[in-house]
C-alpha cells in the first residue's frame, strides 16, 4: 500500500498496486474490483459484473492498460470519479455502491443501500440528466479498505 505523507493542507490518500485483467483499459476514475475468477490473487483487477458487486478494489488513479500495472485508489477524496446514474438527481452526500453493465466502470449514488455495501459517498451534487441513464464524473469519497 501507499500512503502520502501527512500534510495540513491536503486530504489523506492511500492506494494498492493492480493489475488491470479486463481485456481493456481501466480509464482514470474507473471503479475496478478484485478479480473473483480462478485466479484470485489480491492482485488482479477488472470492470465489476453482476457476481463480484462487493468485491469493490477502489479507483483506477489514472489509465491502466490491459494487463498492466497501476495505482489504484483505495481510500479519500478524488476530485473525478467516474458516476452512472439512473435516479436523476443526486446530492452531496449520498452513498455510493458498485454499478454493473458492459460500458459502466463506475459507482452509482444510492439513498437507500438494499443488500449493496457503500463504498464512498458524493462530495457534489449530480444534475439529473434528460436521459433515463448517464454517465458523468463527480467528486467523492473512496473508502475500500
């Protein structure tokens, strides 16, 4: 894991090394989660599908090309995280669980949690948008650990 040094004038990151086993590249500010295939190993990274919902591993830092090597953020603020939603409107501080589907790589904004565990919450508000589905980005809070 890496950790920043402490400082008054910034918010406290950590991060875990991954390797990205998606078949493509996991843009900056993609939700990953922990590969849960037969070959787990703590290690190995992939866009979420509907088995591995809480196997949530945190936020790609910035690209990681298909198997490669990169910083994944498991805990603290992130100016731009990637966002799907079909809810319309979100505020600051409404949680944020792991969303499924083909293109998606993202966390969704949930006022309610059901069974889904929440791994951050919103620090801006999202607009609802004239479509019944979007994608954005938005500030938030990752806490994977």
């Amino acid at each position: 894991m890496l950790f920043k040094r402490v400082s008054r004038t910034s918010a406290e990151v950590a991060y875990i090394v991954v390797q990205n086993v998606s078949g493509s590249t996991a843009t900056a500010g993609f939700s990953l989660v922990f590969d849960v295939g037969a070959s787990v190993d703590g290690v190995r990274v992939t866009q979420a599908s509907a088995t591995d919902l809480q196997a949530f591993a945190g936020v790609a830092d910035s690209d990681i090309a298909n198997n490669a090597y990169g910083l994944c953020q498991v805990y603290g603020y992130r100016a731009s995280v990637k966002i799907f939603s079909s809810t319309g409107s979100s505020v600051t501080g409404d949680n944020l669980t792991v969303v499924t589907g083909g293109t998606h790589w993202g966390l969704t904004p949930a006022t309610t949690l059901g069974t889904s565990k929440a791994f951050g919450f919103l620090c801006a508000a999202v607009a609802a948008s004239t479509s019944s589905q979007y994608a954005t980005t938005a500030a938030g809070f990752i806490r994977a650990l």
